[in-house]
C-alpha cells in the first residue's frame, strides 16, 4: 500500500458525499448529525478500488488509516506461528477495517479482496483530530473499539464450547443478521468466501465445512448450489444451538455506530484445536 502523504488535507483527491451512500447507515458516519455530517466527510481522503485477490493492506505495514468497505467483500487472514495463513473474519459494505493497527501503530492482519471492492479512505491524521472535533464521531469509534474487545472475548468462550454443527449453523445466522441489518433478504446468502475460508474462520477442516452443509441440506434447513445458500428453516438453525449461546460472533449494536461484528481468533486456535 501507498503511504500517506504527511498532511493528507493539502492533498484532496476525492470529495465524499456521505448523505447519498448506500452504506451510511451501517458506516462510521451512522450516528454523525447531519449539521456535523458535511465536516465528518471531510476526513475521506480518497476512495479506493481493489481487486479481487488484492491486498488492502498486509500484516507488518505501518498504520496510517483506517477503512470503509463501501462495495464489495473482504477477508482478514493473519499468519500463525507456523507460517499458515489463518481467516479471522469477513467484512461487507459498512464494515470498517484498518483498526487492528491502532495500538501498535501496524497492522497485524492482512486484508484481502474476495471480489472487486471499493473502500473509503480515512486518513489517522484527519480521524483523531475530527473525533475530538465531533463528539459523535468519537463516540462511534470507541464503541466500535470496544465492540471488538467485547466480541474478542465472546470468541473465546464460543469456540471453546461449540460443536462442529453449532459453529457453522451461528456462522450462518451471524451471517444472515449482518444483511438484514442492511436491508437486505437474510435468507439467500450469496458466499464469497471459500468453504476453506469457512473452514479457517470457523476452526474446521474442508471436509467437515462440505459434509456439514451436505447435513444441513439434508435435514431440509438450507439449499446449497455452489456458493449461493439459502436458508429454509431458520428456526432450525437456531435450534442447532443447544446451549442457548446467541449466534457467534454476535455483540450488540452501539446507536452511535452499527459497526457489523468481526471474528478475531488468532490467539485461539493452533493446528491442534482445529476439528476435523
């Protein structure tokens, strides 16, 4: 990734308009007042295009912003002690990535583009003097900051107790919240993840992601044609979990910001908790 420029506000390249985009209501800027909304805009630097397969950024690059998927589907992948790359979640129109890099001022993880994608631009050096600026603003990134501490630690507990079958049935509901969310059907889930990505994400081998959704068709609670799914008995699948854990990864939603949930598990999993 480029860097950026010393003082990114001397060098505009794009002028957003945060009032006409599809994904307000689920991005950085959903809690913002509109009397505020035209000087929160202003911290988008510019508006990104990448590639299927492209790299967003990668795992050891400085920290200089933080991101808004506004179209299209990424992965974060971080590479484990043995050199595998391993899923640690999805993020969709909305969603903002950049933010494992905060603490350290690098990123841990690596994004990659699942499809062509298109991302908002928002420079660190525009966003903290802006949240200071704007208490909303601020208030959106603390919640979403916790948001990720408190999801971290559910992750903990839930892969520590969740079936095989529990695991991939919460994906699927968590997946299916995160769209309605947006407006949009929870039930016809067009996947753009691999079912390996599934399978890393989840804590699964290949095998037990194909067979599982082989089960699920079976028992009449989804019908899978390659990578679009769609969810016949969504009650069914809320049955799969047994132990009356809410769909993983769920954590509430802060009125500030509808910040949609990330899996982050690399502390979790190793080669030998991996179910087969």
């Amino acid at each position: 990734m480029k860097p950026m420029p010393e003082n990114p506000s001397r060098v505009r390249k794009f002028e957003a308009d945060c009032s006409r985009c599809s994904a307000r209501g689920s991005c950085l800027p959903a809690g913002v007042p509109s009397a505020d909304l035209e000087k929160v805009q202003s911290i988008v630097y510019l508006r990104r295009t990448v590639k299927r397969g492209e790299a967003l950024f990668a795992a050891g690059e400085e920290y200089d912003a933080v991101y808004a998927v506004r179209q299209g589907f990424f992965k974060a992948t971080l590479v484990n002690r043995d050199g595998c790359a391993q899923v640690t979640g999805f993020f969709m129109a909305g969603d903002l990535l950049g933010m494992d890099g905060m603490g350290s001022a690098r990123h841990s993880d690596t994004a990659i583009a699942l499809e062509d994608s298109q991302v908002c631009v928002m420079p660190h050096v525009l966003v903290e003097p802006m949240a200071r600026e704007v208490p909303a603003l601020q208030r959106g990134l603390h919640a979403a900051l916790s948001g990720e501490i408190a999801h971290n630690q559910r992750a903990m507990m839930v892969l520590g107790t969740m079936s095989a079958e529990e695991r991939m049935a919460s994906f699927l509901l968590e997946l299916s919240g995160r769209l309605l969310r947006r407006g949009l059907s929870g039930c016809d889930l067009q996947l753009r993840m691999t079912r390996g990505d599934i399978g890393s994400y989840l804590g699964l081998s290949l095998e037990t992601v194909s067979r599982l959704f082989s089960l699920f068709q079976k028992n009449a609670l989804l019908q899978v044609y390659q990578k679009h799914v769609q969810i016949l008995d969504i009650g069914g699948l809320g049955r799969i979990l047994q132990k009356g854990l809410r769909p993983f990864p769920a954590r509430p939603l802060p009125p500030a910001l509808l910040l949609a949930p990330r899996a982050s598990r690399s502390a979790l999993r190793s080669p030998s908790s991996t179910t087969r």
